[in-house]
C-alpha cells in the first residue's frame, strides 16, 4: 500500500491553507485578601482559513483530523 495523506478542511468552503491568528488579552479578578485587581494575560490561538477567513481552534482541527483517522482505519 502506497501513502495516502488527507487534511483538514474548512467545512464551510473545503479549503486546505490556514494562518495562525493571535488575540492577546488581560483577565482582571480581585482576590479576598486585597481590594487591589490582579491580572492574567490570556494569548488564544486560532487557526483562520485563507479563503472564505472562517477561524478553527486547535481543539476543532485535533478533533477534524482524529475523525480522518477513524474514517481511514475503517477501510
């Protein structure tokens, strides 16, 4: 048997290419001891198509390409 290699698509328009799009944030909470705000900064990293700019997370593309290899391992 020869290689075969399958990708992630876009399921809106089947398009194979993505960019990698960061938003960069900070989460301001209290604590209880303190009436001073502490702050969390927050990077989310979203995969967007290059054709039709809909965006995936890694969590969405992970489990697109587990259900290729399921698909695959039943053939």
């Amino acid at each position: 048997m020869g290689e075969i290699q399958d990708f992630f698509l876009c399921d809106a328009c089947n398009n194979k290419d993505f960019n990698l799009v960061y938003n960069f944030s900070l989460r301001f909470h209290t604590v209880n001891f303190s009436d001073d705000l502490i702050y969390d900064k927050l990077i989310d990293e979203r995969y967007q198509c290059t054709k039709c700019k809909k965006t995936f997370t890694k969590k969405e593309i992970e489990e697109g390409l587990s259900e290729l290899k399921r698909r695959r391992k039943k053939r």
